[in-house]
C-alpha cells in the first residue's frame, strides 16, 4: 500500500477540483473501530475533504443526523455492528439512503461478500492493502456520480413556474423535520400562504400577468426565509407553504408577518381585490412540539384553519395559532 503521505498527481489535483467546484469541500465520513485505520484514511483525504471520523454504527448514525456526509467509508469487521448491518440501516432511512457507501476491508472476502455489500446499496467494495491514487480516484468518482444524482433529484423536486420546492419536496422536508423535531425537543413551525383573490386577479389581468405575480411572489417568499434548513414551496394553485424549523409560534408569527408586508411591497396592482388595490395574501401560522406519535398532517390541518380565519377575517392578515394541543388562536392584524 502507497504511504498515505504520497503527493498527488496533477491529473489528481485537476480531478480534485472538478470535485470542489461541484461541491465545496465535501464532507467525508470514515467509520472504522481501528483507531490506525481512521488515521490512515484521514491522512489521506484531510487536505481535500473535511473528514469526519466514527469508530461505530451508532456513532456514526448520530454524526447522519448531525449533518449528512457526501459519501461514508465503511469497515465491515466491527464488533457491535457489522458494517453490512450500518450499509442496511443507512439505506432504510429516507435521510441517508442517497449517501453513497465504499466498503473497506482487511479481511479475507469472496465474491458472495462483495455480492451482499452491493445488494445492501454499498458502490464499491475496497480491499486493503489498497493503493493511495486508486482509493483517491473511486471516492472522487462516487462524490461527481452524486452530485449528479442530487442534481436530477434536485430538479425533480422544483416546482417549474415559481423555482421555489415544489409539493413532493414539501412533503418529503416536513416528514423529516417532524422526525427531528421529535429527537431534538424543539418546536416546528409552518406557514400556509394564499394570494387573495387570485382568481379575479387571472381574470382581469390575464393568466400570463397571475404567472409572473406568483413568480415574483415565491421569490419575495424565498428572500424572506433567509435560513438554510427552512423551506418555501409551492403547495399548489396560488397556494405556498413555509416549513422553518427550530422555530416557535412567535418567531413564525414575525416571519409571517415580514412576508404579507414584503408581498405587499411588490406594489403589483391588483384592478379586482377587495382588499386593497395591489396584490396581498394571508397567511395561516401553526406550531408545535411534536411527540412520538404525533403526525405531521395535524401541523398542516392547524396551519389551513388559521389560513382559513385569517381569509374569513378580511384577508391580507397573519392568523396563528399553537397546535396542535394548544387552540390559544393569536390573532396579527
């Protein structure tokens, strides 16, 4: 095996780069119970990928949850959990299923071994002793074959007039942050958005003037939530909906009331509403703090009854309100 200290080739480095421009400094993950071993593969990818170090399954499944590496390196001979055992776990949950797996093993294999890791869902299977430049080169493979599979997810889960999530996506975000929201204790907030009177608006200023309003009203939307891990999507029709984790009622009553005040800013006339003469919209704000077997699709029938009031209301307004044990409705003019 090549000493790990071994100095790239250019054609290596050119390749590296590829990586980096897709990807900045992708996150590597090793999980190996030998302390030797994790050296070894650190000292290897340190200076081109941030490289995150596990010595078990389980270890490794917390550090998932933490933050999602790019691609996971993976022993197969460990004493708690088998690696194959890892592989299975990490492709059964939705969150971790798309990361892609390399085994590497020291120990003695044969082609049944091979078969079991690539049935799991590993993408390669490593050998050691292993050559430097050959492990360097699968890794980058892998990661570009990633980034090219997030990329055509990616554009699955757009919706294609506004460029903001689309439904799928929608439902997909806010399964896995009522999981999380579950794990962590903290609150899950969302936000139903609808544009008041749409229809009328279609019908005096013509289909193509609704689709560049809500074009710039999902852009308005996105400019608002300024955080990563919050969604805005298109949750159907004239309808958005804004998932913002780690976020109490208060917090999403703030940040729904920016976006009704940011829409109205767009200044887009509006011949037909009985609001005012621009465009507006209301806003439905719900919040909870979920618990093991609690469902998502209560936080939403929370979110579309205040939705529902604030419209009854007058509309252009923010109506909340915690759910889903809560029924204390705030109410935000």
């Amino acid at each position: 095996m090549e000493s790990p200290t071994s100095e790239p080739s250019a054609q290596d480095a050119a390749a590296e780069a590829v990586v980096l421009r897709l990807g900045d400094r992708p996150r590597l993950m090793v999980v190996d119970d030998q302390l030797s071993n994790l050296q070894l593969l650190a000292d290897i990818f340190k200076h081109d990928y941030e490289v995150c170090l596990c010595e078990s399954g389980p270890e490794a499944f917390a550090a998932c949850q933490e933050r999602a590496p790019d691609l996971i390196l993976l022993d197969v001979m460990m004493p708690d959990m088998s690696g194959y055992a890892v592989c299975q776990r990490l492709k059964s949950d939705p969150q971790t299923r798309h990361i892609p797996v390399i085994f590497i093993t020291a120990a003695r294999q044969d082609a049944a071994d091979e078969a079991l890791a690539l049935d799991l869902g590993a993408v390669d299977f490593i050998l050691k002793p292993f050559h430097v430049r050959v492990v360097r080169a699968r890794v980058r493979a892998h990661l570009t074959l990633k980034y090219q599979a997030d990329a055509l997810r990616k554009l699955a889960l757009v919706d294609g007039l506004t460029g903001v999530a689309n439904r799928h996506q929608f439902d997909v975000v806010l399964d896995a942050e009522w999981r999380r929201s579950i794990r962590s204790g903290q609150a899950l907030s969302l936000i139903l958005i609808d544009v008041d009177f749409f229809k009328e608006y279609n019908d005096r200023h013509g289909h193509p003037a609704g689709d560049a309003c809500l074009t710039a009203i999902a852009s308005v939307l996105k400019r608002v939530v300024t955080r990563s891990h919050d969604l805005v999507a298109r949750y159907g029709g004239e309808e958005f909906v804004c998932v913002l984790p780690d976020t109490t009622l208060e917090g999403a009553v703030a940040k729904g009331v920016e976006m009704e005040k940011a829409v109205r800013a767009l200044d887009v006339v509006h011949g037909k509403s009985e609001v005012c003469g621009v465009v507006t919209i209301s806003l439905g704000v719900a919040s909870s703090h979920p618990l093991q077997g609690d469902l998502p699709a209560g936080l939403v029938t929370s979110a579309d009854g205040e939705l529902y009031l604030a419209k009854r209301l007058g509309r252009g307004r923010v109506q909340a309100q915690e759910a889903p044990r809560s029924l204390n409705a705030v109410h935000v003019a």
